[in-house]
C-alpha cells in the first residue's frame, strides 16, 4: 500500500497527522520535513523572551518521538525538489517516493521588502524556529531593536522585547497598529498602551534604506527622519508558500487552491494551513488550520466533510494590551461602532442588526464569549 505523503511537519502537518491517527491508525503515512522535524508551536515564537523560553525548550517533542506517537516516517533534513502528480510521486534528496495521496503543509514565506543599503541583507525574519534561534543568538547583547511592520506580529514581537528589556521602535505606513484588523479607536489604544513600556512609533512612513552604522544600523524612513538601533527585524506579513504547487501545475492565487474537501487541482492531491486558498480565502491564523486538519483528516480517512468555519477570534498576544479580534469578512457591508472607556474598547461590526465582527482591548475583551454567541457569518 502506497503511504500518505504530507510535505511539512510545521503546526499543520502534524495537527493533521495527530488528527489522521485518531481516525485511522494503520494507512501508511510518511511525513518530509527540511528541517530536524522537532515539533513546536510556532505562535509561541513572539512570546518567548517573557516566558524565559531559549529556542531549544520550545520543542516539546523531537522527530524520533513524533515518529513513534503517529505511527509514521518522517525524514528529516530534506529537500523536496518536484511533484509529478501524474505518477503519484515525489523526488526528495534525490530519491523518488509514491505516494497514494499527497497533502502539502508548507505553510508561508516572510514578505521581503526591497531596501537599499549595505545593512538590508542583515534585516532579520522570523518564520520558523531556525530564524528565531539566530535572532535570539543576535540579540544577546543589544538594546535598541528596530521592527519593521506594526502589524500583529510586529506589534507581539515589539511587546516580548520590551518587556525583556530593549528599547523598540516600530515602523510602518499605517496610521495606528494593527490597522488590517482593528478600527483606529482600538489601534489607538494598542498604541497608547504599547507606548507606555517604552516603545516608540514612527507610523505612516517606511524604511528607505538600511546603513550599518558602527555595530549596528541607521534606518533612514521616507519621511526624512531616522532610527538608530542594534538589530533590524522585518515582520510585514507573510505570503503562501506556493512554488511546490506552481512546479507541479497546481492551481495557485494567493495560496494552493483547495475546495472545501481540501482537495488541490490534481488527483490525490491537498493542501492545508497558511499555504491554502480555501473557498477563495487564506487565513493564516491557528484556529482555521484546526478545522482543515480535522476537515482533512475526515477526508482522508474516507469520511464525508467539509471546511465548516465557527466563529473563530484572535487572541493578540500583546500582554501590555490584551486584544481579541474576529474580523468581518472581506466585502462585508456595514461599520464599526465603538465604545471607549477606562478599561478598554468594544468595537462592534454591525450590519443593520446583525453582528458581523468585533474588536476588544484591555478588560473589554472579557466581552469575547458573549459576542462570539451573538456572531453571524
């Protein structure tokens, strides 16, 4: 019997396994991975320097174990280079594997920005915890750190770096932070809080160019100011990681395409987490790559499902202000309204009577469970 073959042992291809083997306990299943298949949770990467945590202790379970647990192969350290979907196979380090069917969990890819300068070949990303081992190793030792993108992860990188004692500041064009998520009463309030451990802001412009300065780096913006700073860390966003699929003739838009089976463009083929377009969406965030794991594994295992997502908030991970979101859909008719106390912002997406979304910081966000309740899709 030909194995499953699932591409990455990120948080979706082993969620998905996990999910699998409660289903079906003897299909064989192979997983290839690039790196040393230790499994960790990645959301744990921006809160990791408060927690004391050193890159090692983020893995609770190394390739050996996950083996053992799953009932499966996994192969380390190895460098898938084609599908042929047509054969049903894979080459990975120079050997050609069949599969029976073939799941593809290679998740994102940092976006990079096009800086000049002698210093933007050293501007950091985090996407994995290879990147996060050599910044913690170039952070010993550093005060002033720069991050680029005031977005959710620029602002939970931010606070876990205050909070452990470096100087930040943050940079980006939008007007306040988290400001693809959030109505501007509540980024303001993420700002005013985030300012209040000593981060610095320099919103609605961007970085030109990057100098090494010394020991460190000057960071010259469009609108004619500067930063100074140690280590320069670029957290913009992310993009689905694609090039697999695109080789293989998978269609491909902003992520692999995928029905609601998690089924891609070929036979026996399928996608899930941050790489997937899923009905026409990518949602990089750890509660849809739950629902496609179970969904998937359902699938997999022969059974009828489909991707069927409940009301699904985001927990911020800014401890210096608490925020819970659940985003309206993209298109969406209708508009914030907002209340602003001393203990935080409700924000409340409304579509004539109809709940659509909502926003909450600081103690408002103890408002999440009833809201969720009251949630149309």
């Amino acid at each position: 019997m030909q194995p499953i073959v699932i591409i990455g042992t990120g948080l979706a291809g082993y969620t998905l396994a996990r999910e699998l083997r409660k289903l079906d306990g003897t299909t064989p299943l192979v997983l290839i991975t690039a790196d040393d298949g230790g499994f960790y949770s990645k959301p744990m990467l921006s809160n990791a320097l408060l927690r004391g945590k050193a890159p090692a202790e983020l893995v609770s379970a190394d390739a050996a174990k996950m083996a053992a647990d799953l009932n499966a192969v996994i192969r380390t350290r190895a460098t898938v280079e084609a599908i042929d979907t047509a054969a049903h196979t894979i080459t990975a380090n120079g050997e050609v594997i069949a599969y029976a069917r073939l799941v593809l969990a290679v998740g994102a890819r940092p976006i990079r920005l096009p800086l000049e300068g002698d210093g933007a070949a050293d501007v950091l990303t985090v996407n994995n915890l290879g990147d996060y081992a050599q910044f913690h190793e170039k952070l010993q030792g550093t005060k002033r750190v720069a991050v680029i993108g005031p977005g959710l992860i620029g602002c939970e990188f931010a606070n876990d770096l205050a909070g452990a004692g470096h100087k930040v500041s943050i940079i980006g064009p939008d007007p306040h932070p988290l400001g693809r998520l959030l109505p501007a009463q509540a980024g303001a309030a993420v700002r005013e809080a985030l300012s209040a451990i000593g981060i610095q802001w320099h919103l609605g412009t961007v970085v030109s160019r990057v100098e090494r300065d010394g020991e460190g780096y000057r960071l010259l913006l469009a609108d004619g100011s500067e930063v100074s700073a140690d280590l320069v860390l670029s957290a913009i966003g992310l993009q689905a990681d694609t090039r697999l699929a695109q080789q293989a003739g998978l269609t491909s838009n902003r992520g692999i395409v995928v029905d609601a089976q998690l089924r891609a463009s070929a036979p026996d083929v399928y996608a899930l987490g941050d790489c997937a377009e899923v009905n026409g969406v990518v949602l990089p965030f750890v509660l849809p790559l739950m629902e496609q794991a179970r969904t998937l594994a359902a699938v997999l295992a022969g059974r009828e499902a489909a991707v069927n997502y409940p009301p699904m908030p985001v927990a911020v991970k800014t401890p210096a202000c608490p925020v819970v979101v659940a985003p309206p859909a993209p298109g969406t008719s209708g508009e914030w309204r907002v209340q602003v106390d001393a203990d935080g912002v409700r924000a409340e997406f409304i579509d004539g009577a109809q709940l659509r979304g909502f926003a909450l910081t600081g103690a408002a966000t103890a408002a999440k469970q009833a809201l969720v309740k009251q949630l149309t899709s």
